[in-house]
C-alpha cells in the first residue's frame, strides 16, 4: 500500500525519510516492508516522504521505531499522524 488514511488526529507514524526522488523512497520503502514494517509512501510535492505506521499508540510507534535500522535513518523519529 503506497497511501494510508491519516485522519485519526491521535494515531503517530515513524517519519523515517525523505526523497525529491520517487525511486528512493520506494527503495526505502520496501526495505522497510522486508522487515514486515507497515511503511507507506506520502507525496508531498516535491517530497516523496517514507513513513512506517499509523499506530494507535505512541508506545507501538516507539516499538517500530526501535526496529529500523538508526545507522542508515538516524533522523527518524515520531510524529503525530495528522
């Protein structure tokens, strides 16, 4: 799923990076899958923003955020999924 709803103003997502390259956050994006991460990516013009998630609770976001690798994200983090 390249899309997921967002509309859940109290859910959170792991913001893990950003490309102005589709192809790279496909990439990421299905690294992420092989590591049975729910990861999506938005398009926000010119971003193609790679996102793992929504979760119901921060505890569950901090749980997929301890799973992707933080040598190649280091800048990942969680984000409120509004």
């Amino acid at each position: 799923m390249l899309f997921r709803s967002l509309a859940n103003a109290d859910a959170f997502v792991v913001l893990v990076a950003s490309f102005k390259n589709v192809d790279g956050a496909h990439e990421v994006r299905q690294q992420l899958l092989e590591q049975s991460l729910p990861a999506f990516v938005r398009d926000d013009a010119p971003w193609h923003v790679v996102l793992v998630g929504p979760f119901a609770s921060r505890a569950e976001a901090d749980a997929a955020l301890a799973q992707i690798d933080r040598a190649a994200f280091a800048d990942a983090k969680i984000v409120k999924a509004n």
